[in-house]
C-alpha cells in the first residue's frame, strides 16, 4: 500500500479539475478504497477518474 489512505486520497485530488474533487468524498470514496488496497498508483487512479467522467 502506498501510505496511509489519506495521504492517497490527497494525491489522486492534486491531479483532478475542482468539479471531480467533490466526488472522491462521496459517490467515489469506495472505488478509491478498493484501488488503494490493490495497490493501484494515485496518478492512475486519477487517469481512471479522468478518463470515466471526460469520456
């Protein structure tokens, strides 16, 4: 795992627009959970996030 959660969290937000940052705290939050316990890097969680809401 890469740190604590929080520490995670706050790096997939830096690389997101304001408008999706809303969404980690709350429709999101278990997605990012699971990526982060799979060990899934916090630039590609953002890639993912990204890429699902900007088609």
């Amino acid at each position: 795992m890469i740190g604590p959660f929080s520490q995670y969290l706050a790096a997939v937000e830096k690389d997101l627009r304001a408008e999706y940052r809303s969404l980690l705290h709350g429709n999101l939050y278990l997605t990012i959970l699971d990526w982060y316990t799979d060990g899934v890097a916090p630039e590609e969680a953002s890639v993912r996030i990204k890429n699902a809401l900007e088609g």
